[in-house]
C-alpha cells in the first residue's frame, strides 16, 4: 500500500469514527445541562426529559432516512447534505 491510499485510509477511518461519536456526544453534551433547562423555561423535570427522547427519536429518524439514501445515492452526498450548515 503506497503512503497517498494509507493517508486517505487513514482519514476514511478518522471521519467515520467522528461520525459515529455525534450520536452519544449529542447525549453526553445535553445531560448536564438539564436542570438549568428546565429553571430557564420553568418547565417540569418530565417535559425536560422529554427532550432527550426527542434526540433520540431525531437520531434515529434520521438513520431511516439516511440508509435507502446512501443506498440510492451512495454516502457521500447525503452525507455532505448532513453535514451542511444552515
């Protein structure tokens, strides 16, 4: 394997990994910043929670959408349409 294709394979490998920690990131970034949530919209600990259900549901939503994409398209353009900032 020359040192141009073990570069890229190495980066392919660094991109997924990146892509694969956004899921539990999201998680983990969120949780403790739930109280103060719920103090700032006076909202019940419940209705709070429930936005992490709603994150969850998001993330996989959009693994249902993306796979017949990827599968249509190939990864790279739904993945950069992901990606893309508003």
């Amino acid at each position: 394997m020359s040192n141009d294709a073990a570069g890229r394979q190495t980066r392919f490998i660094v991109l997924l990994a990146a892509l694969v920690a956004l899921g539990p990131l999201s998680i983990d970034g969120y949780l403790p910043g739930l109280p103060d949530l719920a103090g700032d919209l006076r909202a019940s600990a419940a209705a709070t929670q429930l936005t992490i259900t709603a994150c969850l549901a998001g993330l996989a939503i959009g693994q249902l959408i993306a796979g017949p994409l990827s599968d249509t398209y190939g990864r790279r353009r739904p993945l950069l349409a992901g990606l893309e900032e508003s």
